[in-house]
C-alpha cells in the first residue's frame, strides 16, 4: 500500500520560515512528479509547487521567490522549505505524488500538515 508521510508543518509568525518533507513509502517505481498543494477553509485545494524526477520545478505565483522545492538524495522524497511567510499561507499543506507509466496515472496523496501563520 503507497502512503505519503507529511513533516514540518506547524505555528509559526509571519516572516518566518517552515520545511515541509515529504516521504513515499509502499512503492518501488520513482514518483514522476511531486509537490505540495494547500486548502485554506472554504477554499478549493491549490498548487503550491512541483518538481519533476528531472528536477523542472513550477510554483503558484502566490509563493514564487519564497519557496523553494526539492527531491531529496533518497527516492520518493520532496522538500517544500518556505521563507517570509504570510498569515494568508496558512492552509492544510497536502503532499502529491504521482507515477506516470504507459497505460495509466496514479496519483497519491498525503493525509495533509497544518500550517499555521501568525500575524
């Protein structure tokens, strides 16, 4: 059974800074892409960043230039580090990760980290 296992999430104030990380297990396949997407209460999940197996990273534009994203030395692994961080970052953070193969997309997702950003 694949599960993601979410860490780092928690309170923090504003102009701070929080590491997110992420981990596959139940899988031998190496994830295509994974990421990190967020829900804030009454609002639809959003993209927050990606990177791909081949290292090509996308971020919402709401993040660009204070987050960084990235696959760590062990497989199935991603890092969301996020600096000056804003009260209205605060949100579920959900790991995603999915395995593209040739007939099929499987898309797996994590139980989701609070975080919270204080004013």
């Amino acid at each position: 059974q694949v599960q993601l296992v979410e860490s780092g999430g928690g309170l923090v104030q504003a102009g701070g800074s929080l590491r997110l990380s992420c981990t596959v297990s139940g899988i031998i396949a190496n994830m295509n892409v994974m990421g990190w997407y967020r829900q804030s209460p009454g609002k639809q999940r959003e993209l927050v960043a990606t990177i791909t197996s081949g290292g090509r990273t996308n971020f919402a534009d709401s993040v660009k230039g204070r987050c960084t994203i990235s696959r760590g030395s062990a497989k199935n692994t991603v890092s969301l580090e996020m600096n000056s961080l804003k009260p209205e970052d605060t949100a579920v953070y959900y790991c995603n990760a999915v395995l593209q193969l040739t007939t099929r997309t499987y898309d797996y997702w994590g139980q989701g980290t609070q975080v919270t950003v204080s004013s």
